[in-house]
C-alpha cells in the first residue's frame, strides 16, 4: 500500500455514494476530508499517492454546505437579548440544538436593547469555531436600536436611539464595543446614518439596511456608503411603490457601485411573506436571496407567552406576535424548514434553495473562501439530506456532531 503520510499523519475520511452540491449543481463524485478540511483527490492520488483510511457509505444522500443563519435572536428558551448570568451558556445551548437542522454557523442576533444590556452580553459572546458542542458563532448581528419608530415592528419604542448627538460615537456608546460584531442593522435615512454607515463598513462590520422608512435614493447611498445587506426583505420596510420602491428597489437599482452585491434576508417560514413575494424577490435578483430564520426564544417551545428582549410575546400556532397585538415579531421557524418552505414557494431548484441557506450568507459575511461551499481546501461543514431535504445528520470539521 503507498505512504499516505507525506503531507500529513491525520487520518483522510472519504464519503461515498452520495450526491455532492457544488458549482450550482448536485454531482456525484465522492467527498474527500483532512484535518476537517475538504482535499482535493486529483491531488491527493498523484502528488502524494494517497488513499481513505475510513469510508463512509452516504446511503444516497445529498451533501451539501452547512447552512449558516445570520438572524438568529435565540430558541429553546434561551433569549439573546436578555443579560443573563450565563450568556455565553445560552448562546451554546442553541448552537448545540441548531445542528439538527443542519446549522454549522450562526450569528446570534440581539434586538434593540438598552446599553447596559448590549454591556452585559456582548463580552459574553465570542467568535468561535463549531464542534461537538455546537454551530460555530460567526459574529453578533445586532439589529437595532438605530432604527425607524415608524417601522420599529416588535422592537420596543422607548429603548430607540438616533445618531444625532455624537453620530459613529453614539453607536459605540450604546453597544459598548464592536468586537465580535458582524452585523449591525440600522436605518440608513436616520441623521447622521450614512456616515455611521461608512465608518461601519471601513471597519469591516457588514452594514444591513432594515427596520426603515428609506426611499431608493437614500438606499442606494447607503449602499455607495458600504451596506450590504437588507434585513428581512418586505417586512419592517416602506412597501414597494412603482414610483419609489423604496429599499425593495435595490434588487435591481443600477445605481449601485460596479461589483457590489446587495444581499437580502427572507423569513421563508410561510408567514412573514407571501409566497408570490417571494418569488418576486428571487426572481429579480436570486444571486442575493438570503435564508434567514429570524427565530425567537419560543423556537422549539410549546405554545403560550414567552420573551423576546423587552417585549412580551405569544406563540399562537405557527405565528408569534408581541403579546396583545398582531404585530409579528419573529418565527418560531428553523432553518431546514424554511429551506423546504423556500423550495416548494419558490419553485426554485434545490441546488438554490440549499445556496440560498449555505454559499449566500457566507459571500455576504465576507467568508466564502472557507463556509458555505465545498470547494477544496474549504472547511468540512456540510449536511446529510434525503431527497425531500430533511436533515439525515450533520458534520463540522468534519467529524459528525449530528445524527437522526
């Protein structure tokens, strides 16, 4: 038998029989894995005459990217939002019940807090790799309290704040410190916005535009400003005008900087959007569809009153509404559902129904030389489905941390 050993002495694991999502496309060619990293076998045969020590037998299944949430407020009981003792115990607890939907990465997200909150948590939640123990964090999403009071939606009015007084000062009085941060969601018409949003971008915090009364225009600078993303596309936004579409305009502006993509989060849970807008949004600009969960604490709860933050909610079948309202205020939906629900609203096929979870959240975040694909040399997070794409099990690095 040839040395398998002249690059390294860890063991190389080949998954067999299975169908492997790469170049927009399902194709069944073996994945090969090292020191939780996808290898390339041409490479490995003839450079360094080498061969699996394990071979797993796939059953069939598809394998595909993990999936990466980037709006994810808490879930089975744990609230984000809430300065707790044990913050970062929270935060691993849902990392931990995340992988059985197939979660590899997420960025725990809080909603509009008061400071001595954002204090308390922040230090308490750190970029982190994944394992057994749960999804890896791949930075905090804070959406709020920079945002519109008349699209506020669930977050709670007297804890909103604006840039006036000290603009980029002002936001870092309120969050206390940038580190570990990812994602900031804010109003870009609010004074001073634009600039924060410059200040942000140049320090390689991915800027969302959401919670907003913003027209075209003043998206489209806010984008030349260095904004990304849109945080959940249709909701908490003005509604589309033909004669101002407002945020939604963006998905096919051609005003916006020469290779810049605008991203957008959809909640595709069935509820927060109709189906027909849906495909809308997909069908214009289907490169920046973003899969986002959204989900509350009550994730994985009984029905009844939970929290969220600040506000009381209450879970009423699928829906979750701030108690005693109809106002919605997150999904109770986890991230494989929302893929099915993707799939079958969409009509898309279901190699972009899994990009839309995996390689767009990734591109996003800045981080899809090493997430959201299956390229070589990426890292080894992927997921098991079966052909109606429920998750079967669920790896990081490699090693499997999930099984049905």
């Amino acid at each position: 038998m040839p040395s398998n050993k002249s690059v390294s002495d860890a063991p190389i694991t080949q998954f067999m029989n299975c169908r492997i999502l790469k170049e927009q496309e399902l194709q069944s060619e073996d994945l090969w894995v090292r020191e939780g990293t996808i290898l390339n076998p041409e490479k490995l045969f003839f450079d360094e005459k080498g061969y699996a020590d394990t071979q797993i037998d796939c059953q069939g299944s598809i394998i595909a990217p993990g999936f990466i949430d980037v709006q994810i407020n808490g879930g089975y009981g744990i609230d984000f939002s809430l300065a707790t003792d044990d913050v970062k115990g929270g935060v691993t607890l849902v990392a931990k019940k995340i992988l059985a939907h197939g979660v590899t990465s997420f960025c725990p997200t809080l909603v509009t807090s008061p400071p001595h909150i954002y204090h308390k948590v922040l230090p308490g939640i750190s970029v982190q790799n994944g394992g057994a123990e749960g999804a890896g964090v791949l930075g905090v999403h804070l959406e709020g309290p920079f945002i519109s009071r008349e699209k506020k939606g669930a977050h709670p009015e007297q804890c909103l704040r604006s840039f006036q007084a000290g603009g980029f000062q002002d936001l870092l009085d309120t969050y206390g410190s940038l580190d570990n941060v990812a994602l900031v969601t804010l109003a870009p018409e609010l004074p001073r916005g634009q600039e924060v949003i410059r200040e942000l971008a140049r320090r390689g915090v991915t800027v969302s535009l959401g919670h907003s009364v913003s027209d075209l225009s003043q998206a489209e600078e806010a984008v030349q400003q260095g904004a990304t993303f849109i945080t959940h596309l249709f909701n908490a936004m003005l509604p589309f005008h033909h004669r101002d579409p407002g945020i939604v305009g963006l998905l096919t502006s051609d005003q916006l900087p020469p290779g810049r993509s605008v991203y957008y989060g959809m909640i595709a849970d069935g509820i927060h959007t109709n189906p027909a807008a849906l495909r809308i949004a997909h069908r214009a600009h289907p490169t920046g569809l973003v899969l986002v969960t959204d989900a509350i604490p009550a994730m994985g709860l009984p029905p009844g009153k939970h929290t969220l933050g600040q506000q009381v909610i209450e879970i009423q079948g699928l829906n979750a509404y701030v108690a005693g309202t109809k106002t919605l205020c997150g999904s109770i939906a986890t991230m494989d559902m929302c893929v099915r629900h993707f799939l079958q609203a969409s009509g898309c096929t279901v190699e972009a129904a899994l990009e839309a979870a995996s390689l767009h959240p990734a591109q996003l975040l800045g981080v899809s030389d090493r997430k959201g694909t299956l390229h070589y040399g990426s890292d080894a997070d992927f997921v098991f489905l079966d052909d109606s794409l429920n998750v079967r099990a669920t790896y990081i690095a490699g090693e499997q941390v999930w099984k049905k």
